[in-house]
C-alpha cells in the first residue's frame, strides 16, 4: 500500500474497541512473515510477505 506522505511515520496502535480505525498495522503483524515500508520523495510504501500455505 502506498501513501503520498513521505514524512508522517507508522505507529502501531491499540486502538479501543469502539474505535473505526487503528488496526491495519496489527493485522498486518499478526499475519505476515515480515513487513516493513519503504520511503522516496515521492511517500512511502508498506511491503509485506505473507504466509504461503504448504503442499
């Protein structure tokens, strides 16, 4: 996922449970291998490498 602002930084919340947003990155943590962002002028990036499910 890409966002167009280069400079305002990731953070891993824990949102309330009535809250609408804030979970993204933790569920990307829970279910990722790895995961990490990438930032140019242009924004930044989110990458992430998902589990593959054996033969």
């Amino acid at each position: 996922m890409t966002d167009p602002l280069p400079y305002s930084w990731l953070v891993l919340r824990n949102p309330a449970l009535d809250e609408e947003s804030g979970r993204g990155l933790l569920l990307l943590e829970a279910i990722a291998l790895r995961w990490g962002v990438e930032q140019n002028a242009h924004g930044k990036t989110v990458w992430c490498e998902p589990p593959v499910p054996g033969p």
